[in-house]
C-alpha cells in the first residue's frame, strides 16, 4: 500500500487555503451524513440493543445486561447454525482458492489460445445475481431435474434423489453452488496478479529444469502468497456472511432439519420472524463480527503473510 | 522437451475446457428449459434440447398477468438512480480525502476505513428500525438511500485522485473557473475510466441485490426482479420451472451486455479491489 504513504499534494493556486476548505466540508458532507446515519448510528444502535431485550410490539427496551450474550452460548440452534457455518466455511474456502488458482494459471500459461472467450464464460457466474443463480441450481439439482436425469443415466442411482429436500444433501447442494459461483471472481483477481509475474522466473526454472508442476509449487504459489491471503480473507468472510442462497434455498427457514441454517440466517430469523427476539439476534450479530474478525487474524498469521501488500 | 511442453498443453486446454463446460452447464439447462412447456421439464426429458420448442414462458412472464415487467423496471430505476448517486457522492468525497487539505482529514479517512470493516449483519437490523422511524420502508428510497455512498469506492476515489496530475485544476484556475466547477466540468470527466469501473460495480450491487429489497419491500408491484424471481418457486400449484428459469435468463441479460461493453474497464476493477 506505497499509495497511502505518500501524502496527497495539496491543490496549489486555487483560490486560498478557506476555499479549500469549505469544498471539502461541502464535498464530504452528503457520504459523512450517510454514513452517520446508516453506519455509524446503526453500529451504536445494534450495540445497545443487544445488552436489551427488545419488544418490537410495545417498542420498549429493557436492560438485560449480558443475558443475550449468554443465551446465544446456551442455545442449540445457534451452536447448530454455528457448525453449519464453520462447515461451510472450512470446505468453501480452501475450495475455491484452489481451483481458482490452477485456473489462472493454466489461463496464464504462454501459448493458450482463446483466452478472452474462456475468461468470458468464467465470469457468468460472478455476473449473475445470487437469486437468479440459486433457481438455476435448485432447478439442476431438483428430483426431475438434469442432473438426477444424467445420474440415472449413468447406472449410478437406481432411484431420484431429493437433493433439496434430504438433510444430508442440501448443506453440501449449497456448497458446491457458492464455490462454483465463487472461482471465478478470485481467479480473475490472481490473473491479475500473474501478470506482473516476471516471465525470467519461469525461464530461469526452466534452465534448471524444472517440471510444469515444480514452477507452479516453487515460483506461481509463493508469488502469490500475499494475493492469496486477500482471497482467503475475502473468502471467510463472505462464507461467514452467507445468507442469500441459504434464504432462497430454504425460502427463509433453513430446513431441512436445519441443515441449511446459517448465523447470518439465524439472525434474520430471530429479527424478523414471529419471535420477539430482536435484542437476541443482535447479541446474535456481534458475537458473527467477532468470530469473523478472530478467525481472519488467524488465517493471516497461518498464511505467514503480513496481509495486505 | 518439446513432446512434454505438447503432452502440457493439451492437459492444460482439457482443464480449462473442463471448467468452462462445468461454469456453462446450470446456464445452458437454464436457458433449454426456459424454452420447454412445463410438462416437458418435469417429466424427465433427458435431453438438453426441447422437444416442444415453445416461447409461452417468456410470452407468460412478460405479459398482463404477471408482475414480472414492472419489476424489471424498478430495478431498472434504483439501479440507475443509485448509480449515478453513488458515482457522484463517492468521487467527490474520494476527490476531498485525496487533494484537498482541511482539518481532520486523516481522522475522517482512517473512520471511514473502519467503517468498511462492520458486516452487514450487524446494519441490517438497526438499519431497518431507523428506515421504518423515517417512514421509508416499502419504498425505493429505502433501498437506495443506505446504499448512496460505497466505502470501498470512495477508497479507490481517493487512490486515483492521489496520482491525478495538479496543473489540470491550476489550468482550469487560470481560464478562470471556480473550485465547484473545476471539479464538475474538469476533473470528473477527465477522471471517467475510474468512475466507469465504479458505475458497474456499483449497479451490478444494487441489480443483483436481495436481502434489502427481501427485507424492505413489501408491496408484490414494488418488488425488484430478484425479489420477484422468487415468487415463481412458491406458487400454489408448485414450482414454475419454466417461468422461473426464463425469468432468470431475462434478468441476467443486462448484465452480461454490461460486462461485454465494458470488458476493460471490469478486468481493471477487479484489479484494483485486489490491491486493496
């Protein structure tokens, strides 16, 4: 991050140094009003609720101290939701930093050709809204749908299976989604990077020797070791964030049998559903923040990179 | 050495041939299936291909007795009413951290760079109470409003603007124009490959959006296409493969004419995210 060094020259000859900054109040205030309001205001808010149970029908706050805290360590839903979570996470992540990473670079080997239409045909899912490409998925994996049709085909199930629907298919169903939906947004981030890899590493390899796989594992990965740390960050916490597809597969409940319910769903639940728990799921919010921050910390630190270049 | 770089490369075309087939097939389903009555599509046809080629699931979705049309217009308009705000909104506040020079601009810069950090979760819910205090909910205003300003945006503003040449402003000065309209007439459009970057990012966020317009609207006519997509696997009389599937494709659609007319400019963002 050199950019951040260097500190910003200051407009020279424009009309005095007042000027200046009155543009600057002027300029900045509409994004400071926006983030007081839906920011900053938001986060004191959803801090305070969460020491108090709040009753959404009589609009009153009662002080409850940690209770709510507490209550998420004591409650087998959210201990449930939790391991959901922590599953997916630990499976979707490694996933999708691999594949990501042999894509770019078989894409950015010398001599492929039609490049620009493979990256083009990667991208479509990064392109596609969640909701769109959750349908399309449950439409695939659906008891009539193309993918039972093709496994029947193939001798390798006698009977449908219900993809969507069986407890111990439809966490994986949503996994095997969100990597695929995944990959191509951070290979076209390592793409980016391989480019700036200069080619006399991989020529000087070659005079010694090396093999495709040898470059890749002693020049391509320790390259993009601080690229990788990004991706793996970026990773966890959209994984820990996951609640669209969840949704939408669910439609809202994160059955079956719970199978499907995340942290982040869990807290729309207990926010927005029947219960009068808003309190609850903001303790529920918190305790997400800070799991998520734990767990990028220790990542960086296993990663053995300082983060961000 | 010559026979095992050959031997490499058709490994390496097979990989990536194999992915693309991987990222084409739920598409390609999607897209024959769109083109299939619905008794075709739930009967088991193995086949990709339609054996009763049919438009009636696009002719449905587009026509009177379906809400489809209007909420691909709503998020046609919160699509580019929050674009062009955030474009406006994040480059001046980009412009003011990066040149110009006024008291607490460090403490204001390294607030919002915290800011970035807070996951949605923990905004959603206070987020919801504060629009329904400003009687905002069930509104477009509801949708656009929180998401006016992009931090990360106005991060990459700022970046820009850091190395943006200063005899450009002193020039405008000279010809006599004032600090407003320097930035307006001079230096926004000179700055247009970043905003362009930005413009899509941003409208691709609110276009694929789900979980605020899931939240905040509650009137069916007012729904955005994601939202109204769903209503297609939750009918009475089961789920709509057919409409929901040509639903899908149709949403898609802007995107990808986006994405190929602005090509450059989407690798490049994408590029500067990875640098952050």
């Amino acid at each position: 991050m050199e950019m951040q060094k260097k500190s910003p020259k200051p407009a020279r000859g424009l009309n005095g140094k007042h000027g200046q900054i009155w543009q600057a109040y002027i300029f900045l205030a509409p994004a400071f009003v926006i983030a007081a309001v839906f920011f900053i205001a938001a986060i004191v808010f959803a801090l305070f609720m969460s020491f108090n149970h709040v009753n959404m029908i009589s609009q009153q706050f009662e002080f409850s101290g940690l209770k709510n805290y507490i209550d998420v360590f004591q409650d087998d839903v959210a201990m449930t939701a939790l391991k959901n979570t922590a599953i997916f996470s630990a499976i979707v992540v490694p996933m999708q930093t691999i594949i990501a990473l042999l894509i770019a670079y078989a894409l950015s080997t010398r001599g492929i050709k039609g490049k620009k239409l493979f990256r083009l045909v990667y991208f479509l899912p990064t392109l596609t809204s969640s909701a769109a490409l959750t349908l399309i998925f449950m439409f695939i994996f659906n008891v009539t749908g193309p993918l039972n049709n093709f496994l029947i085909s193939m001798g390798l199930y006698q009977h449908p299976v219900n993809f969507l629907q069986n407890p111990a298919y439809s966490l994986k169903v949503i996994m095997v989604m969100n990597i695929w939906s995944t990959v191509p947004n951070y290979m076209t981030v390592y793409l980016a990077s391989l480019v700036d890899l200069p080619e006399s590493f991989y020529e000087a390899a070659e005079i010694d020797g090396a093999s495709a796989w040898q470059k890749l594992r002693y020049i391509t990965i320790p390259y993009l070791r601080p690229i990788t740390t990004y991706v793996l960050l970026t990773g966890i916490i959209g994984t820990f964030q996951m609640f669209d597809q969840a949704y939408i597969f669910s439609n809202g409940s994160g059955g079956p049998d719970n199978s499907t319910l995340t942290i982040a769903l869990m807290v729309y639940q207990y926010a927005f559903g029947s219960m009068n728990t808003m309190g609850y799921a903001c303790a529920l919010a918190v305790v997400l923040t800070i799991i998520i921050f734990v767990v990028s910390r220790l990542t960086e630190r296993l990663n053995g990179s300082e983060g961000l270049r | 050495m010559k026979e095992k770089s050959k031997i490499l490369k058709v490994i390496l075309y097979a990989v990536l041939i194999l992915y693309a087939v991987i990222t084409l097939y739920p598409f390609l389903w999607a897209l024959a299936a769109s083109f299939k009555p619905l008794k075709e599509i739930v009967s088991g046809n193995p086949g990709l291909l339609p054996q009763h080629f049919t438009l009636d699931s696009y002719k449905y979705i587009t026509g009177t007795s379906s809400l489809f049309t209007s909420w691909f217009m709503n998020s046609v308009i919160v699509s580019l009413i929050g674009t062009i705000v955030n474009l406006f909104l994040n480059t001046m506040a980009g412009y003011a951290l990066a040149r110009l020079n006024f008291p607490g601009r460090q403490r204001i810069y390294y607030g919002f760079l915290a800011l970035m950090m807070v996951p949605a979760q923990v905004l959603l819910i206070p987020n919801y109470l504060i629009l329904m205090n400003l009687g905002m909910l069930d509104s477009f205003k509801s949708l656009i409003l929180p998401a006016a300003i992009n931090i990360g945006n106005i991060f990459m503003m700022r970046q820009f603007f850091l190395s943006f040449p200063a005899d450009v402003e002193e020039a405008a000065q000279i010809d006599g124009l004032g600090r407003i309209s320097t930035f307006f007439r001079i230096v926004m459009p000179l700055a247009r490959p970043s905003i362009a970057t930005q413009a899509i990012f941003v409208f691709m966020g609110f276009w694929n959006n789900f979980m605020q317009p899931m939240l905040y609207i509650s009137t069916p006519k007012k729904y955005t296409l994601t939202l109204g997509l769903q209503t297609f696997t939750n009918q009475q009389s089961g789920v709509r493969w057919d409409h929901s599937m040509a639903a899908s494709i149709i949403s898609i659609i802007p995107i990808i004419i986006l994405y190929i007319v602005f090509n450059g400019y989407f690798l490049q963002g994408v590029r500067m995210d990875g640098e952050k």
